[in-house]
C-alpha cells in the first residue's frame, strides 16, 4: 500500500516528532533515576512520642567533594508528609546545579507547634532546634544562620514564617508559599485546637503571627518572602501579614501572583524563591565552602 507524496511529508515529519519526543522522555527518566541518588530518607527522632521520617536531597557532587553546604527546610502542608515537595514538585530538577541541602521533615497536622492537647508533642521544638541539630550533624553542613534557611507551603507557610519570627538568630531567609499566617484567627479545624487550644487561649495569642512581627526586633529579623495566588482563599490572610511586615522596618518581598491553592503553583513559584537561596550562597564567604 502506498501513500501519496502530499501525505508522507507530514506522517513522516510526524513520525520522526514522535520519535524525538520518545527519546527526550527516555533521557529524562534516565536523568530522574540518576538524581534520585541524591535523595535519602533518615529517621529523626526528638520531643514525640517517637522519631518521624525526613528527606534529606543532597546536592549533585556531594559524594565526592568534602566541602559544607548551606541548608534549606522545607515544610509540607496539612494533610501533608515529608514527601510531598519531592513527589509533587520538580525540587530535583529546582535545586540540580544549587549547591545547598535541602531537608523535608514530617510533621503532622501540628502546625509546627507545641500541641497544647498533647503535651507530649512538642513539634515546634523539634522542627527549629532537633531536626537541624540532627542533619548537622550527620550531613556536612553550614550552621550559621546566614547559611540556614526555612520555607513552607500552606500549613508548612505558617510554620516557616514562625519560626523565622521566634528564632531569629537560626533562619536568615524565610519563604511562605500560600501560607496561613492567621490560622489561629481565621482557621478553624480540630487541629488548630488541638495546636492553639480553644479560642481565645493564651496559646493562641502567643501564636498570633501579626503580634509576633510587632515585638520581633527589626535588626535581627530575617529577610520575608510572601508568595499566594490570587484565586487563594488565603489571599486576605496574606495581605493582612504583608500589612503588618510593611509596617515595621522588616525586610522582605510579597508577590501576589495568579493561581491558586495548588501544586501546579507551588512548583511554579518554587524557583522563583531558590533564586533568592542562591543569591545568599554567592554571598557565603568561600573558604566556609558557600
């Protein structure tokens, strides 16, 4: 059987296309596989009942150079797991030619709080003081706080920014990805008060991520960035958090940008915000390995 000339010009163009195509995904997931030997998960154990998973991704040579490494955290959202940012996102891809260590610890629904129903669960303390003290010991890091640096997405973007707001001195940049930065105002689930306590509660005010930018000290605060799509239903919450940030002498970035409370936007915003990390790694002072 024979086709005409005017037919087998675009089926054969066509065909060398799909061809082309087959081949590109056949290097990427050659790619993708050889990455994942970046990737290690680690048991960390701390204030809870008993010790959570964490993803420890590496960056690319880090088998073969003896040089320390800045370290990004990265926190998953309610729902959520250590997982997430590596499963549902291109981090491998993201952070390929950065030279930083990233962790993605697990905590729960706590809201990376001291649970104030379980006093057991003592998830703030192990997320700001026992996760770090743990990848630096095992993993060749960078400790000062200038090479340290914490972001989030949702609940992950509250717990970000708090830490950033009650330790200072530990976290130099702090990211929040559609983050929830009046959860215990605005949000209401049975985690909250499990976190927080009832309405009201001294927990929750001592929570109350507005209040804690009005008593942090400007010299001392670390460099904010705000990232939320304008189709969020916590786009108010954030416009409230960037009010009171532009009411200090704080430093930091708001972007309100379209999309919504989704991966595809996390991943798209993501990059967006490791060019902020690698501008503080080109400024790390090099015989430290930055």
């Amino acid at each position: 059987m024979s086709f005409p000339r005017a037919f087998r010009r675009p089926f054969v163009a066509a065909l060398l296309a799909v061809l082309a195509a087959c081949l590109s995904a056949r290097a990427q997931a050659q790619d993708a596989a050889a990455d994942t030997t970046r990737v290690q998960i680690v048991s960390i154990p701390g204030s809870l009942p008993a010790p959570r998973n964490a993803v420890v991704v590496l960056p690319v040579g880090y088998d073969t150079s003896a040089r320390r490494y800045p370290v990004l955290y990265l926190l998953h959202g309610h729902d959520g797991a250590h997982w997430n940012w590596l499963r549902r996102t291109n981090l491998l891809a993201h952070t390929a030619r950065l030279p930083v260590i990233v962790v993605l610890p697990d905590a729960g629904n706590s809201w990376y709080t001291n649970s104030f129903a379980r006093p057991d669960e003592r998830w703030e303390d192990y997320v700001a003081r026992e996760v770090p003290a743990y990848v630096d010991e095992h993993f060749r890091t960078l400790t000062y706080r200038e090479a340290r640096y914490v972001a989030g997405l949702s609940m992950g973007g509250y717990g970000a920014l708090k830490l950033g707001l009650e330790y200072p001195g530990r976290f130099s940049l702090v990211g929040s990805f559609s983050g929830s930065p009046r959860a215990v105002i605005d949000t209401v689930s049975p985690t909250v008060r499990d976190a927080f306590g009832p309405a009201g509660s001294p927990a929750r005010a001592e929570n109350d991520l507005v209040a804690l930018v009005g008593r942090i000290p400007a010299g001392s605060a670390p460099y904010f960035y705000l990232d939320v799509g304008a189709a969020d239903g916590l786009l108010t919450s954030n416009r409230v958090f960037a009010q009171a940030l532009a009411s200090r002498p704080l430093a930091y970035e708001y972007h309100e940008v379209p999309g919504g409370h989704t991966w595809e936007f996390w991943d798209r915003r993501l990059p967006v915000f490791l060019r902020l990390v690698e501008e503080r790694i080109a400024r790390l002072p090099a015989a430290n390995g930055g």
